[in-house]
C-alpha cells in the first residue's frame, strides 16, 4: 500500500459500498460497479439518472434512492446470477 487512496480510472474515489456472499458493490459518481469476490473480476452494473443514495445489496436486488429535481425515488434492479 502507498498510503494514497484508492480510485476509479476517472480518478474519482469509490463510495457508498455495500456486500454479500458473492458481490461487493460500489458507486463512482452515477455508476454503480460491482466485484465478484470468487474472480475479483469488475463490472458496470447500472448508470443511475442522479448520484446514488445508500447501495443495499440483498440477494440479488441491489436498491438505492436518488434525487432527482428535489424527487425522492427508491430504484431496484435484480442482478442475474449474482448477490
């Protein structure tokens, strides 16, 4: 470890985590990624339409709320073969 704080390719630091069994998600910006913790392997799971709030990762949902123009929403997407 150097110490430096880990990034994006963007530069941007990763927030909001959240994990189970077999998935670790995270969000850069409005993109939520996740790693497969058996391969390490890296993917783009979702571009959001506002900077995601609160990853939950439950089974394979993964929710988040956004706000977008003042409005509150809480989003869900069911990940095939993951969570």
């Amino acid at each position: 470890m150097t110490g430096q704080a880990a990034s994006d390719s963007a530069g941007q630091a990763p927030r909001g985590a959240a994990a189970s069994d077999q998935l670790v998600v995270y969000r850069v910006g409005r993109v939520v990624k996740g790693i497969d913790v058996v391969t390490g392997a890296i993917s783009r799971l979702v571009t959001t339409d506002a900077t995601p709030i609160g990853l939950s990762l439950e089974g394979s949902r993964l929710a988040w709320a956004e706000n977008v123009r003042g409005q509150g929403t809480i989003r869900a997407v069911f990940l095939r073969g993951r969570g």
